[in-house]
C-alpha cells in the first residue's frame, strides 16, 4: 500500500509540477506518518494530499503551492471516489504539523543529489576504457540517470534503511556504473559525500538489481 500511495503523490505532484524536493518531502512525511499511526486507506488519501500541501508550502514559491480545485480536478480524474474541502485539509495539515512537532527541515535524497552531481564528472574519468571526450556532456548524462536512479528509489521503502545522503550518494555511484564511468567512484565524490564506494555498495547492488 505504501508503494501504491508514493507512486500517487509522485504521480500529483508532477501533475501539480512541484520540483523534486517538494514531492520527495511529501512521501518521506507520509512514511513518517504511517510508521507512526494506522489508518485507514480512505484517511490516507487526505493524508497523502495533506503531505504534499505541507511539503510545497515548505519547498515551493506561494504560487506553486497546489489549489484545492487542481487537487479536487486530480482526484476526479484518477477516479478516487474524493471531494476534499478547505476546512478537511487545513484540519489534516494541522494534524500532521503537530505529529511533526512542527519540524519539516527533514533532509531527504533530493536535497543532496544536485550537490553531488557537482562532482558525478571528472576530466581523468574513463568511459569503456577510453578518455570521456566531453565533462560537459557526461554531466548532463548522469544528472539524467542519477534523477532516474532517485525516482526509483522513492517507489520502494526498502531504501528508507539508508541514510538520505547515502541514498543520493548511491544514485550517482548507480549511474557512473550504468555509463560504465571508471573508477565508479572518484576520490572528489568520496570527499564531497564523504562516503566511501564499499559504504555505498549494498545500496547501489539494489538500485542496479
């Protein structure tokens, strides 16, 4: 189920065109809620817009933050049986802050990725054995895959054993090794993460498998 309702916020908030940080804090609170208390799957629907209001609110401009009629027009299409009203919302946001202690700084994957794709690429890497013909170039490649690889590993809770810095971390080491980039990890990486390659290994394998 959880998979189900990450894959829904994931699914509105490109609908709603927040930035990633917005929909990874919105999945990461909703997991914190879950662990925490058992509701039911009809709670969790308001529950899951709820996550995402908060998180944009928190990450977005004023005017990125999702209107009720988009996320009413959203639930009408998806065929969620949903007429969510202000006072339902603002109530369940209330709810959630208090559960939070008022706290949304809660750092996941998406806060770090684009601080490490600073260093994904270096002029002494190797691409299949042979000198990369363009930094540039292989930036913009691996920011793709390194953005892929993140996506993913909001799907599967699996990776919630891993620190969310790890988890980014990971994402580049996935695709410097899904591009065949050698070392797979550069010593630049290592000190701008401060992670080793044999920390990141468990959680690239799973990426990767």
């Amino acid at each position: 189920i959880r998979r189900y309702f990450a894959h829904l916020l994931t699914v509105l908030s490109s609908h709603c065109q927040l930035c990633p940080t917005a929909r990874h804090l919105a999945v990461y609170l909703l997991d914190i809620f879950m662990d925490r208390y058992d509701v039911t799957v009809k709670q969790l629907y308001v529950i899951s817009i709820a996550c995402l209001l908060l998180a944009s609110k928190f990450e977005e401009k004023e005017d990125k933050v999702p209107k009720l009629e988009l996320v009413n027009n959203f639930a009408y299409m998806c065929s969620l049986n949903l007429m969510l009203t202000k006072k339902d919302l603002l109530k369940m946001e209330l709810l959630l802050l208090e559960s939070f202690n008022w706290n949304l700084c809660l750092p996941t994957p998406a806060h770090y990725i684009d601080y490490y794709l600073f260093a994904s690429v270096s002029e002494g890497d190797l691409h299949t054995g042979w000198p990369i013909t363009s930094v540039t170039k292989f930036k913009a490649i691996m920011e793709k895959y390194s953005h892929l690889f993140l996506e993913a590993s909001l799907q599967d809770h699996v990776f919630l054993s891993f620190r969310p810095s790890l988890v980014a971390a990971a994402c580049v080491g996935a695709s410097r090794v899904y591009l065949e980039l050698s070392p797979p990890w550069t010593t630049q990486l290592q000190l701008l993460t401060c992670y080793s390659w044999e920390h990141l290994v468990p959680c690239i394998e799973l990426m990767l498998g």
